[in-house]
C-alpha cells in the first residue's frame, strides 16, 4: 500500500463524503461523479480512486434505496430492466480498462473521466432546463407504461460507463429514465434510480476491487461519512428545493472535467470563473424566456432561478 494514502486527513475525507452522501440521498445524483474526481485531487491513483469509490457509493445507494423503499417510492418494473442490462457491464467494466494493456492505464482512466465528467454536466443541465422549459415535467403516474427494449439498451450503455469510470449510475442514468418516462413522479424517479443502482454499483465495485483492490484507511472514512451523509439526505428528499444544489453541482463537474481532461490551470481558473458569473445570467434569462412563454407566473420563474 502506498505511504501517501496514509497522510490523507481522514477528517477531510469524512466530511467530503459526508455532504456528497447526502446529495445522493436528496437528489439521487452526484456520487461518483463528484467522489472520484475528489479522489483524484487529493492525489489518489485514478485506478485506485475509482475502485474505492465503488465500494463507498455501493453502500451509499443501499443506505438511500432502503429510505425510498421504505416509503414506498421505486418503480421496480423499470428498475429490473435497467437491472438486466446493466450488472453485466457493469462488471466487465474493470477489466476492460485493463485489458487495453497501455502503459498509462491511469493517463487513459483520467481522460475516460473528464470525457464521462462533461457527459454528466450536460445531463445535469439539461434535466434542470428541461423541467424549468415544461419540455419534461414529472408527474405522479407510479406506474407507467414500460419499455423494455429502451430501457435494457439505457442500463446496457450506462452500465459500461460506471464500470469503467464509476461515473454515471445517478447522472446519466436518471437522466434517461427521466426522458423514458416523462410522467413519473419526482420521489419515485429518485427511487427507481437508486434501487437499480445498487446492484450496477455493486458489480462494478466487484469487479475493481478484484483487479485492483482497496485502501481500508482510505475506505473507511469514507463508507463512514457516505452513509451517514446519504441517510439523512434521503430523509430530507422533496423537502428541500434542488434546482439549485443541481446547477451547482452542473459547475463543478464542468470544472472538474477540464481537469481531468489535462486542461492548465490558468484555463481551468477561466471556465470556473466564467460558469460562475455568466452562467447565473444566462440561466436567468432562459427562465425569464422559456417558463413566462409557457404561462408561469413571475413568482414561478423567481423560484427556478
């Protein structure tokens, strides 16, 4: 094992997993996209990040699947189709990215982040677009019609995805279920989406922990602060307002996958700065365009942006 992954803070990495854990339980979204980037700036090994990072969001979406079924939210017709698709390639996904046999497997992985990183930014933004625009509005059909065929190639696709990056079981994933089926209800979208990201992530996370392995002293705080971060999260899901935590996290991740894509750091300051100034104006503006075209009152459009 190596010496530096013994210096980490691990009061650093308790409170890091903490608040991403409870962005899971209250949006269903953000895992590995933000974990694994986070790993990679502490100076974890991309290989190494991604494995353990498995393992803590497996746990993490066990601890917000058990809230939402409680409360009986998950679609399970639909859940099982993404099931079917997604566990195989999710665990063949590991060793792919070792099969390749380059020298610079975690130069590769990197990159394969940052690309998957920009893919999860879109998606956060044009769920939170679409939902303001009326394009997609969640409705409170539990059980709408399924299909099948759509919804295998989704878990196919977004089972690969997590397998090789960890990146996508809440993001992209959700975002297609939510285009799939547009009329159901917001929890039960959640719901549906975490209950069938439990066994996706569990198979990738077999399938990096047998290739690569796992740090405990990393691991543990980690599975510590996820768990109890996701708990409460998901205690707290539709009570609290995610339009904004979604185009904060819509940021982060774009920031995020320009450095992971290798972008300088003078680069990397200017997209920061440029989402975080302009991209408020111009959210303002589509709401101001979109959700008054389509009759929202004043009081509305406030509220989404």
């Amino acid at each position: 094992m190596p010496e530096a992954l013994w210096s980490y803070d691990s009061l650093g990495l308790l409170v890091v997993s903490a608040v991403i854990g409870a962005v899971i339980g209250l949006t269903g979204m953000g895992g590995g996209a933000l974990m694994t980037p986070a790993l990679i700036l502490f100076g974890i090994p991309p290989t190494a990040a991604v494995a353990n990072d498995l393992v803590v969001n497996a746990v993490n979406k066990v601890v917000g699947a058990g809230v939402h079924w409680r409360h009986g939210k998950p679609n399970l017709k639909i859940a099982f189709w993404l099931i079917i698709g997604s566990v195989p390639t999710a665990y063949l996904g590991a060793w792919l990215i070792h099969a390749i046999g380059a020298e610079d497997v975690q130069g590769i992985l990197k990159k394969a982040i940052g690309v998957t990183l920009v893919v999860a930014s879109t998606a956060y933004f044009l769920r939170a677009f679409f939902e303001m625009s009326g394009r997609i509005r969640a409705g409170d059909d539990p059980d709408p019609p399924v299909r099948p065929l759509l919804t295998l190639l989704v878990g196919v696709v977004g089972g690969l995805m997590v397998g090789i990056t960890s990146v996508g079981s809440g993001t992209v994933i959700m975002m297609c279920i939510m285009l799939l089926y547009p009329t159901l209800a917001a929890l039960r979208l959640v719901g549906t989406d975490l209950v069938q990201a439990v066994p996706l992530v569990i198979a990738a996370a077999v399938g990096h922990v047998m290739v690569t392995g796992v740090d405990w002293a990393l691991l543990l705080p980690l599975l510590v602060g996820g768990a109890v971060g996701t708990y409460f999260g998901s205690k707290f899901a539709g009570r609290v307002p995610n339009g904004l935590i979604r185009r904060g996290i819509t940021i982060v991740l774009a920031v995020t996958a320009s450095a992971m894509l290798g972008a300088p750091p003078l680069m990397i300051a200017v997209i920061a700065l440029v989402l975080v100034t302009v991209g408020p104006l111009v959210w303002k503006r589509l709401v101001r365009r979109y959700s008054v075209h389509l009759g929202e009152s004043a009081e509305q459009s406030r509220v989404h942006a």
